[in-house]
C-alpha cells in the first residue's frame, strides 16, 4: 500500500513540475501541490503506526 501512495506522489510532483516548467493550468498546479503535501504527511503516520504495531 505504501508503494502505491509513494507512486502518487511522485506522479503527482511530476505533474506539477511539468506544470511550472511550462505555466500550464495555473490554479491547478497549487491544488496538485497540496494533494502532495496531504499524501505525503498521510504516509509519514502511516509508517509511524507501523513501527509502534
């Protein structure tokens, strides 16, 4: 599972970047941007609930 959301993320950080790169979809590249940031922060609790369990 974990795999699987890093994978987002990274696919989503992409995303973003191409978007900057080449000013695509303005509001969209800051909705991306918190999606990550979301994903990322999930996926830090998740691995510390791992490690207690």
């Amino acid at each position: 599972m974990l795999g699987i959301i890093w994978g987002i993320i990274v696919i989503l950080l992409v995303i973003w970047l191409i978007g900057i790169i080449f000013h695509i979809a303005g509001g969209l590249i800051n909705i991306l941007l918190v999606i990550v940031l979301i994903l990322v922060i999930w996926n830090l609790i998740q691995m510390a609930r791992n490690r207690r369990g």
